[in-house]
C-alpha cells in the first residue's frame, strides 16, 4: 500500500496500510467467534457425514475431511492453529487449514451448504451448551439458599416495604423469595432451551439446497430435537441469542437485587450479615473497614448484561430477511453477558454459602420500629368483632403513645393500652412478641416457620426433578 493512502487524514490514523487494512477490521470476526471452534467442527463433521451418506460425497473423502477435522481440533485445543484475520472467521479459517492437511477434498465439504447456516448451528449449539450451564449454577445457588433457609427457618429479622422496618418475618422465609426468583430463571432457561431445539443446517444461505440432503440426519447427530421448518427464518434468526440475553438480564437483575441487599445488611448499622473474608476487602486507609465489593460487582455487572441486551435487540430491530453482516455482531454481547453471569452466578453462591448470619442482630431489629401493630390491629378485629379501619385507627394511637414513652409496643401496660380501647385484655400481649407474630402467620406462602418448613420441603423435591 502507498505512503500517500496510509496517511490519509480522514480514515488513515492506526491503519498503516490503507482501506483494506480497515476493510479486515471492521469485517473480521475471528477475534471473538474463535469461541465456536468445537462447535463450528462438531457441525462439519455431522454435515460431512450426511453428505457421505446420502452419496453427495464419496465416503473416501468424507474419512479425509473427518480426519483433517480431528487434526484440527487438536491443533486448536492444544494452541497450535494459526489463526489468521485474513480469513474473516472461524468458518473460513478451519476450512482453509483443512484445505492445506487434505488437499482438494476439503472443497467438497461446502456442498450445500452456506457460512449463514453454518454461523447459525454453530451459534445455536454454543448458547445451548450455555443455557446448559447456567441451569446448573442457578441449581447450585437454589440448593446453597435452601440450606441457608433450612438454617434459619425461624430467626427473626425485619420485613421491609420502602426499606422501612414493616413486619416481622423469617430469614428463612427470605432466602426462599430468592429461591422462588431464582427457580423460575431456570423455568426461563428451560423454556428457551425447548423453544431453540432446532437444527438450522441445511437452510444454506437462505433458500434451502437441490441437494438430496438429510436435514433430520444432521438434526439427531448435533443433539437437535429437530431441524428448523422455514430456510429464511433459519438463517435469520437469533431470537434465541436475544432470549439468552433476556434471561441472563431478568437473572442479573434477581442477583442485583440480593447484592443490594447484602451491601445493606452487612453494614455496621443493619450488622446483619457478616461476609467471609474470601468475598469481601479491607480497606487500604480505614482499618476498620470489611468491603462488600464481591457483591458491589455483581450489582455493577448486572448493568453489562443488560446493556448487550439492549445493545442487540437494537442490531436486530431494522434487519430485512434474511442474513445480514450486522448479525455478526450477536457474538461479542451473548459470549460477554454469558461469562459475565457465569461469574456473577459463582460469586452470589459463593458469598451466601459463607455469610455469617448474625441471628441476635437480626432479632433486636425485628422487634423495633412497632413491627407488630399489624398484630395488634389483627387482634382488636379478631376478638373484639372491630372492623378493621377503626382497629387501624386504635393501633395507630397505641404506636404513638409507646413513641412517647419511647417503649415497644409490648412493653405498654395494660392500662396504656385501655386507656385507649377498654375491650383490650392482657391477651394482646401474646401477640405482640416478634416470635408469635412470624408464628401466627401460617396462611399459604406465609412467613410461619412451619410454613417455610413445608415450602422448603416442597423445592428440596422439585429441585431434584429440574
Ligand atoms: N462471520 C459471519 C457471522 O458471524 C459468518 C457468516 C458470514 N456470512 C456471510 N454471508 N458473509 O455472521
């Protein structure tokens, strides 16, 4: 390339040697779509098979093609391959590289056959092996959050609406709102899981082949349930990339949420949590310090895997049938965000595992800001018939007098409290203990010990089934 081109002042800058430099670039994707090297030869060899099998090819070709195909993998797998940018992707890459170890019956593979099916089993092969593992990471946090449940399934601590101190529950009953939100991430995946189960090889490059081949074959030999129905939507959809990334964004978000919460609770105002040392920092000038930065990132990290959902609903949203170049661009943001959760995922297990519960923290906080005047109001209209506005208004009065005498409301005596209503007995002092508060709350779902007993129950089977 010329000195002149190479300087140009518009487009020039790093590209020393011009607008083909700049063309390899912006095209080339082998820097990150490397990734699909097993599966880009897992789909080649099936391919080849079929073609083998339904004589497109001779089968002596088929055995070099499988054979170079091997040596390649290995060559990969052990960091010998050289890939080059030259050759765009990792499609062109292996088949160049298998031109070279066999010769002329390399070129034989490609037979009906295009880089926009080829891109698209191989893609959908990677995000189903992801879904894989994310299901089982979500499994081992469920199952982390129920031994945490099983632990505590009676230690009080407060229940906030607006992070104000609202009703007393369990901590047990907490962690399974975590298991509940984590529970139905893994129904999520599942779903998805059977929705993408297709195989699109076969579609070529957007029309379907003459070719006599066997779509079902290569369908089962990739583990597909079955192959696509619409050659066009083949090679032009990636729906299941951006369901990838909306279940990884919803799941980022449940782990954001518990982060939140673990940055609020292991504070030395709430203390109700105390991280181990593997999960959390000190700091480099305040020596009394115990950063909760594993939980910070996850909080962070949640607005990566949200932004390349984003970021690829928008590539997607103005394309025409069927394949286009911008599609390329569905790799970086599902491999980013899938290693993103996969971290998030350990960490979030890894640091609720090991949290200290600090049960007597817990306990004081339940009992303070009159946690229990819905218990009270309950009382009023179960034994005095009161209906349960006036019970409210009557309750109200009572948080008010103990905020006087700046007591709880279970150290009221009995004449406070019938000053204000004459019907109230010395029974409403059971139900103003924290403990009898959570154990009276029995209804289905409810926070009662022996009712997170039984729902722990009930996940601890269906986790086993999922
Ligand atoms: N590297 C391309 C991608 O990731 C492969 C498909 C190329 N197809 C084409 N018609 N240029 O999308």
């Amino acid at each position: 390339m010329s000195d002149k081109k190479a300087s140009n002042q518009m487009w020039g800058g790093r590209f020393a040697s011009g607008p083909a430099a700049i063309m390899e670039a912006i095209n080339a994707s082998i820097s990150f779509d490397r990734k699909l090297y097993a599966q880009d030869i897992r789909g080649s060899l099936a391919h080849s098979e079929m073609l083998a099998e339904t004589g497109i090819i001779s089968t002596d070709d088929q055995h070099k093609i499988a054979h170079g195909l091997n040596t390649i993998l290995k060559e990969i797998e052990t960091g010998q391959f050289e890939f080059s940018t030259r050759l765009e992707d990792i499609h062109m890459n292996v088949e160049a590289r298998l031109a070279e170890l066999i010769g002329s019956a390399a070129g034989r593979l490609h037979t009906a056959r295009s880089r926009n099916d080829q891109v698209a089993v191989d893609f959908r092969l990677w995000v189903k092996d992801e879904f894989h593992r994310v299901a089982e990471a979500l499994k081992g946090l469920i199952a982390v959050f129920l031994v945490r449940a099983e632990e505590h399934a009676a230690t009080v601590m407060p229940g906030f609406t607006h992070l104000q101190t609202a009703q007393p529950v369990t901590f047990g009953h907490h962690c399974l709102a975590y298991v509940e939100m984590f529970a139905r991430d893994l129904s999520r995946v599942r779903d998805a899981i059977q929705r993408m189960d297709e195989s699109p090889l076969g579609a070529a490059a957007l029309a379907g082949t003459g070719f006599p081949i066997d779509r079902r074959q290569t369908a089962k030999a990739l583990g597909f349930r079955e192959p696509t129905r619409n050659s066009l939507d083949s090679v032009s959809d990636r729906d299941y990339a951006l369901e990838f990334l909306s279940v990884a964004a919803i799941s980022a978000t449940h782990l954001s949420r518990l982060a939140e919460e673990i940055v609020i609770w292991s504070t030395p105002q709430f203390g109700f949590v105390r991280l181990s040392d593997s999960f959390s920092t000190g700091s480099s000038i305040m020596p009394q310090k115990k950063n909760p930065d594993a939980a910070e990132l996850v909080r962070a990290k949640t607005g990566r895997v949200n932004g390349h959902l984003i970021g690829l609903l928008t590539v997607m949203k103005g394309l025409p049938l069927t394949y286009s170049k911008d599609m390329q661009e569905d790799k970086e943001a599902v491999f980013d965000a899938a290693e993103t959760l996969d971290l998030m995922l350990a960490a979030m297990t890894g640091m609720v595992g090991d949290m200290t519960i600090n049960v007597a923290a817990m306990k004081k906080a339940a009992g303070s800001g009159y946690s229990t005047a819905t218990d009270l109001a309950d009382w009023l209209v179960r034994t005095l018939g009161m209906p349960f506005r006036e019970a409210h208004h009557v309750t109200g009065r009572a948080v008010a007098l103990a905020e006087t005498k700046k007591v709880g409301l279970e150290k009221l005596m009995l004449e406070d409290l019938q000053s204000i209503h004459d019907g109230i007995t010395q029974d409403i002092f059971s139900v103003l203990s924290v403990q009898n508060s959570v154990k009276s709350r029995t209804s289905f779902g409810g926070t009662a010990p022996s009712e997170v007993r039984k729902q722990i129950r009930y996940w601890k089977k269906r986790l086993a089934k999922a």
